[in-house]
C-alpha cells in the first residue's frame, strides 16, 4: 500500500493493511507494525481507536513498554498531552529500579524494569504496547505498576486501563480483557485472523 494512499471510506482499522508478514522465520513476531507508523493518516487514526475507550477518562501518565510499545505509548502521551514512563528490559536503566520476571510471547524467561521515583500511589496509568499475544509481558508491567502503588488507569468499575494495536484472544490476553479497560485496533471480524496469525 502506498505511504501517501488514503481511502476514501476509512473504518476502523483500515491501517492495519499496512503491516507487513514476517519473512525472517519463526524467532520474530509474525507481523511488523512499523510500517503503519510511516503512514500519517494510519497513525493518526491507529491514535484515534486507541484512545476511544478512554474519552474522558482521568489519566495522569502513559507508560509504554520496551521496545516498541514506547513508539505508540509516546504517541498516546503527546495526543493527551501527559507525561511519559518508559517500562524497560532489565540493564539499560540507571537509576533505582523496581524488577519483575515474565516470559514473553517467544516462550523466553526475561525481566522488566521501571523506574521507582515516577510512579505515587494512587497515580493514575494508561499503559500501552504494539502487541498483546500471550500477555506475560503486558501483565509484567501492570505488576510493576501496581506495586508502586500506581493504577493502569480508568474509572471504576474498570480499575485499569490497557491499549495496543491488537490483543490477541489467547489466555492470557483473556486474563488482560477481564481484569482491565481495554483498547485495540482489530475488528470484530478480522480478530480470528490475528489470533491464528494469519
């Protein structure tokens, strides 16, 4: 699809078109977002859907999560106009951290790092990532967040709030739906295609 093309009847999720398949093999994700964040009007209106759910809703920071999720997670921050926390692997952070253990979507045992002086109790998160597929890593960083004291943010009844351009409809991403507001970008009809990656 061309990077200036823009359909004239834009639906919601109109830009995921513009990601493309894997061709590396089975150690990267089966599909690339990054190509959608070429496109201005994709990105503009991937922003739009992500941020639907939580009109008016009391955020007071964006956190996103290593590595590309601090592409949206940024992005979401700026349109809020709100602060933005950077979840990170372990190492690369060199200040007091607080540490949580996951497994990621790989099958591949690693640890999440955040910052302990950006997050007060009772403050309020919208965390974001690119992909929800098996949820380790996702619920990684609700943990970090939680321990602080913060909370993923949305109003009750919903206690937390979570956005990505897909939530798969695997267990954990069901544990993630249940528990927390979420957002994503995938339709009603296509979202069985996404969950057998195809």
């Amino acid at each position: 699809m061309d990077l200036c093309h823009v359909p004239a009847a834009r639906e919601k999720g109109w830009y995921l078109a513009l990601m493309a398949p894997n061709v590396k093999g089975p150690n990267y994700a089966w599909l690339d977002p990054s190509r959608l964040y070429c496109h201005p009007q994709g990105l503009q209106d991937c922003m739009a859907d992500l941020l639907q759910p939580f009109q008016g809703d009391p955020i007071d920071m964006v956190a996103g999560i290593d590595a590309m999720g601090f592409i949206l997670g940024a992005a979401v921050a700026a349109t809020l106009q709100k602060g933005f926390l950077a979840i990170r692997k372990a190492g690369h952070l060199c200040v007091q951290t607080l540490a949580q253990p996951y497994t990621d979507y790989s099958g591949r045992e690693k640890v999440m790092e955040v910052r302990t002086d950006a997050i007060s109790p009772g403050l309020r998160i919208l965390l974001v990532d690119q992909w929800v597929e098996t949820g380790g890593t996702m619920r990684a960083a609700i943990q970090l967040v939680e321990r602080l004291g913060g909370v993923v943010a949305a109003p009750t009844p919903c206690p937390a709030g979570v956005a990505a351009i897909c939530i798969e409809d695997s267990e954990g991403g069901q544990w993630i739906r249940e528990r927390y507001k979420c957002a994503h970008c995938v339709p009603p009809g296509l979202q069985p295609r996404f969950d057998r990656h195809q």
